[in-house]
C-alpha cells in the first residue's frame, strides 16, 4: 500500500449513500434495473456509495455459490457504464466474487470502487468475516490487504479507506488506514435491525477516533426473514452526524469540506499522540492470546 500523505486531502466532496430496500423474492434482473434507477436519480455527486451484497443478499448463504459473479459480469459492466453516465466515483457495495472451484473458501465478498470515467479504480476484498465459523467463515476467504486509494475530483483530493460491514467492529483496521493517510472511510454493509445501535455508535467512533469523515451505506428490507436496519449515516471528523436515514430505501447526501477537516486535525492533533512503539502488537500474537484465554475460561462452572 503506497502511504498518501494527509495534507494532500483537500477541496469539497459531494458524497451520496444509495439506502436500498431488500427483498429476498425479487429476480436479480428486476433488483438490478432498481439499483440503477436508484443511481440514475442521484443528482450533484462526486461519489455515490451502495451497500454490500445489495445484489445477492448478506444472509442468502445458500444461493451464493449459484449466484457468485466475477469482475466482468455483466452486472458490474452495466455499474462501470452508471459511473461513466453519471460522471461520477461509484463505489458498486459489495458482490460474492467467484473463485476457481467449489472448495470452501473459493470465493470472496468483494467491493469495488469505479472512477468517473467508469474504470476500475479499486477493489478489496473484505477482511473480518461474520459468522462465528458459520456463515462468511464456512462459506468465503478472507481478504487479507487493507487498501487505501485516492479520490480526486477537479481540485479535491481524498485519501480514501475501503472496508465493509463487520470490518466496523475492529478498530485496529481503521488506525492502520488513518496511518496510510486516510480523510475518508467507506463502509458499506447488510447490517440487522437487532445491533443497529452498534451500527450508529461505532460508525461515530470510527470517525472521532480517527478524526476522519466515515460514510456507512447500510441496507434496509428483510432478507432470510432477517430484518435489515437501515440507518445509513454520513459521518465527520468531529463525530457529528451530516446525514443519516431511517427505515426507508432512500438516498442521503452531504458535502465534505476536506480543507475543515485538516484545519481540524492540526487544531486538535490527537492523531500525533498515539504510542505505536507500547501497542504495536502483532496480529497472530494478539488472536493466540485472546483464543488461549478462552480456551482456558470455564463458563458455568
């Protein structure tokens, strides 16, 4: 990953988050032309973000291998077009990306991020996976490169963070992108309706943490009888919310002023107090001993 300075973030964004409503009996075909009517009514975007696995559901585990696409499909070929009409950054969510084979862990839940002129700018796949050995776990791989890109749009600039969902839970991941740079986290997700105070809360701390703006595109809508939640949010680097939606598929919006959020770091440089030499602490270290202390615990004895 290249380090993208910070004082490169700079200049106004407009960002919109595409809230859609879920519904497991809907033909792909019919959810895909509805997703790009969606797009298609954005108006004065930069950057339209959609949410994760809004194509093939994030608790549809049974249909994913069926359903898994590659890069080329024709699903995210019609996605690049929409960023191109629109002359707009899209950020198509997440898909079940196809692998070689029908081995568990062949496939991925993969987001991509498209430039205005409809290319390919990123993808990354999503690190954390939910499902506790079940679900995510049993079914896909694990990405395991954080990634960092640059959005720039005339004379904006923004170094921009991609994860997605559980990612959320994990501070960890987000401070390593704060140290690459990052004004920006985008964060789309199929978040319940039973943790969406999780949702809200950590959203905020993820952004007054790393003092940076943090955009959550969640679903809403009921999939495998799991009711999503909704609650999509627009986030700065203050924790103040700039837009969040409810229950309802819509579309919320917001200006991000990259120039402010410098001002503010430098007011308040919080961000140059961190001891990285006390916590720096590997990853495999760190999960054997939290796997070590659970072993050892004796619940209900």
């Amino acid at each position: 990953m290249v380090k993208i300075e910070q004082a490169l973030n700079k200049g106004q964004l407009t960002v919109a988050a595409v809230q859609m409503e879920f519904d497991s009996a809907e033909p792909f075909k019919s959810r895909v032309s509805r997703l790009e009517r969606l797009v298609s009514d954005v108006e004065d975007a930069d950057l339209i973000v959609l949410p994760e696995l809004w194509l093939h559901g994030g608790f549809s585990y049974e249909t994913w291998r069926a359903d898994a696409i590659s890069l080329d499909s024709d699903v995210l070929v019609r996605l690049s077009a929409l960023a191109k009409h629109k002359k707009a950054w899209l950020h198509a969510g997440s898909y079940i990306e196809a692998g070689q084979g029908d081995a568990a862990g062949s496939m991925w839940n993969t987001s991509v991020l498209y430039n205005a002129a409809g290319a390919v700018h990123a993808t990354y796949r999503k690190i954390h996976r939910f499902g506790f050995s079940d679900g995510e776990p049993k079914l896909i791989a694990a990405g395991d490169q954080p990634v960092v890109v640059e959005i720039q749009v005339g004379d904006a600039r923004a170094a921009t963070g991609l994860s997605t969902c559980y990612d959320l839970r994990f501070p960890e991941l987000y401070r390593h992108l704060s140290a690459e740079g990052t004004a920006l986290n985008l964060i789309p997700a199929c978040w319940p309706m039973s943790r969406v105070e999780h949702w809200k809360v950590l959203g905020q701390a993820r952004a007054i943490e790393n003092q940076s703006f943090v955009i959550q595109c969640n679903m809403t809508g009921v999939d495998q009888g799991i009711e999503l939640g909704g609650n999509s949010q627009i986030i700065d680097g203050n924790g103040d919310i700039l837009a969040r939606a409810g229950r309802e598929e819509t579309v919320i919006s917001a200006s991000l002023d990259l120039d402010a959020l410098r001002k503010f770091r430098h007011s308040f440089p919080v961000l140059t107090d961190q001891r990285a030499d006390i916590w720096d602490i590997q990853g495999k270290d760190l999960r054997e001993r939290r796997l070590s202390t659970l072993a050892k615990a004796s619940y209900g004895r």
